[in-house]
C-alpha cells in the first residue's frame, strides 16, 4: 500500500496548470502565461485480504493568462470561465441568504 500512496504522490506533483494547458507561448515578442485554478484529490484503501485500489479526480478552471509585451505585464481574464463559476456561485449564495434572512425572522 505503502508503494500505491508514494506513486501517486509523485503523479499529483507534476500537476498544475502547464500540464493542462500547457507552457508559456511566445508570439511575435509577446509571452503569454496561462493562469488556472486547479485542485486534486486522491484517495486509496485496503482490506484484510490484501486487495488494494485508489483513484483520483481534479477540476481546472481557466482563469486567464499574463501576457507581457516588453516592459508592460498584465493579467487579461477569461471571461466565459469567470461567468460560468460566477453565476452559479451567485444563485447560490443568493439562495442560501435569503434562506438565513428567513430564518432569523422566524
């Protein structure tokens, strides 16, 4: 078992943004830096018998790049991901408030 865990410790750590979207591009003098919010989780067990198994999962979501041209560095947002994490959290945090509001009127 001991084996499986340090394997996949091993695997997780060359996870981030470069292995999903790749490097830093250079174009024309331009460097374009993808930016991600990225997280993993693994988990693995045993039984008595000595049968193993393990899996894993991860979310990525794209936040935008830096792109630099010369001295000049700025963040440049995708706004399709933004809007498609934003307007769930919205409805949903506006759900969970009302719901406190109702409850401390009671």
């Amino acid at each position: 078992m001991a084996n499986f865990v340090l394997d996949l410790g091993k695997q997780s750590a060359s996870l981030g943004v470069a292995s999903v979207y790749g490097d830093q591009q250079d174009v024309d003098g331009v460097r374009f830096i993808p930016v991600a919010l990225s997280w993993h989780g693994f988990g693995g067990g045993s039984d008595d018998s000595g049968n193993e198994g393990g899996g894993g999962g991860g979310y990525t979501v794209p936040l935008g790049a830096y792109i630099r041209k010369g001295d000049d560095l700025r963040f440049e947002p995708n706004l399709v991901s933004l809007l498609a994490v934003a307007i769930p959290f919205v409805f949903v945090a506006g759900r969970a408030l009302s719901r406190v509001i109702r409850a401390l009127k009671k």
